[in-house]
C-alpha cells in the first residue's frame, strides 16, 4: 500500500525553525511530484509548496516564499520542509501528498505549533 | 491567485439522502477541479478529479460534474461513513486553491 508518513513537528517560539521530513514507500518516488498542505485550527486546507521529480522546480505559496524551502532525496524516498522565521499563524497540521496539483495519497499530518 | 467559493458551509442531512455541493471559480479552470473528503484526524481522501473522474475505490454515489467555473459533487444516497467535511481544489495554476470546505453533518 502506499504510504506517507510525515515527522518533524513540534512546539517552536515565533522566529524559530522547524524542518519537517516525509518519508515515502510503495511506490516509485522519484517519478513523482511531491507537496506539502497544510490545516490551520478550525480553517480549510492550503497548499503550500511543491517540487518537481528532480528537484529541478520547486513553487511556494506567497505567505511562505522566503522563509520556507521544499528539497527532496530521491534515494531515501524522502521529502522535507525547512521552515524558518516561523509565525504564529503558520500553526498548523503539515500533510505531505504526492503529486503537483493532484493530491493522493495523503499522509496523515504532522502538527506544527508556533507559540512562546 | 485563483478563489474558490463552495457552498453550502455547512449541511445537515440524513442516511438515504441525496446531496449536492457546488464549487465555484473565481476564473475558467476548464475542468482543473478536484473533490477530497476530510475526516478528523484522518489523512484527506481524493474522490474526484479532472471534476467527473471518480478515483479509483471511491464507491460509485460519488459523483462530478461541471467545467469552466462551476462545478458539482454530488452523493447520490448518503452512508454513515460520508458524514465529513469536503473540500473543492483547482489545479488548474499555483498557487493550488481550496474551497473552504463543506462540513457535511448527520440531520
């Protein structure tokens, strides 16, 4: 079965850094685009970034450009969230999804909170 | 950036019923329209995309339809497992943009 399985949150001070990773299996991952969503408390869902097979192309959402960057490893199946001068409205639940604009699977999330 | 508008927010509805939520573009996204159905503390679930294909081991009361900037998912008769909420997303341009979710309730 495929499967997502993303780690990394946490409680982070406003500023701080967070890398958050998303191991794949299952499949062939480096044939795949790769995304992060994510789900603030009580809100919708939002894309966030995505990266091209290679790593070649990679696009954020604005709110996010600057402060966070999307690479991947293509030999751990792995995809990865560096996330810096994090603020309290990035709080929120980080889904890692296969796929570039076409999200499935999904991996079950990773709770991320920015508070001092 | 491209908004989407679903509608109703919210629906209250009973096992059997038949229900349809709609999605509107804020532009033409030919049919660049994807539904996902989210439980909570569950990973969301594809049900439909390029707006009439159902994703394969969805059951078949799931259903699209629509094109341009309007757009329709509809259950054809509710089961107790599709009390959840739902959420339309064009992939049509980046930023990829969401509805803001459809909270489907029991009546």
């Amino acid at each position: 079965e495929v499967q997502l399985v993303e780690s990394g949150g946490g409680l982070v001070q406003p500023g701080g850094s967070l890398r958050l990773s998303c191991a794949a299996s299952e499949f062939t991952f480096s044939n795949y685009w790769m995304s992060w969503v994510r789900q603030a408390p009580g809100k919708g869902l939002e894309w966030v970034a995505n990266i091209k097979q290679d790593g070649s192309e990679k696009y954020y959402v604005d709110s996010v450009k600057g402060r966070f960057s999307i690479s991947r490893d293509n030999a751990k199946k792995s995809v990865f969230l560096q996330m810096n001068s994090l603020r309290a409205e990035d709080t929120a639940v980080f889904y890692c999804a296969r796929g570039d604009g076409l999200f499935d699977p999904w991996g079950q999330g990773t709770l991320v909170t920015v508070s001092s | 950036d491209i908004q989407m508008t679903q509608s109703p927010s919210s629906l209250s509805a009973s096992v059997g019923d038949r229900v349809t939520i709609t999605c509107r573009a804020s532009q033409t996204i030919s049919n660049y329209l994807n539904w996902y159905q989210h439980k909570p503390g569950k990973a969301p679930k594809l049900l439909i995309y390029a707006a009439s294909s159902l994703q394969s081991g969805v059951p078949s009361r799931f259903s699209g339809s629509g094109s341009g900037t309007d757009f329709t998912l509809t259950i054809s008769s509710l089961q107790p497992e599709d009390f959840a909420t739902y959420y339309c997303q064009q992939s049509y341009s980046t930023p990829y943009t969401f509805g803001q979710g459809t909270k489907l309730e029991v009546k």
